[in-house]
C-alpha cells in the first residue's frame, strides 16, 4: 500500500491518506497518484476487502 493506513474500532473502519504526497503520473499520464492500496487487500483482523485509489487530475 501507498500512503494508505487503515484501522478497525469496533466495527469502524478508519482509513488515513496524506493528500500532500505524490506518487508520480498514473499509467495513463492523465492524473497524479495520492494513494493506492494496490489491489484489494483485506481490512486488518476482519474477512472484508477494500481497494482505494486516491488521484488528482494533473
């Protein structure tokens, strides 16, 4: 994961992203990576998935 931390309070999800980071251009070249968690990957300590991507246009 890129700039992306998630923890679980109960049954809350809480997922942070900086918004002043940069990860560089997109595949595409169109928009500026923020954070990503690259795929789907599992919420800590639970059976669900999240997949987040975070950009900007350029």
């Amino acid at each position: 994961m890129k700039n992306v931390e998630m923890t679980v309070e109960g049954t809350i999800l809480t997922i942070k992203v900086d918004l002043s980071k940069e990860f560089g251009p997109s595949a595409s070249g169109k928009t500026i990576i923020i954070a990503s968690t690259e795929g789907n990957v599992a919420v800590p300590n639970r059976p669900e998935k999240v997949g987040l991507n975070v950009y900007r246009k350029k």
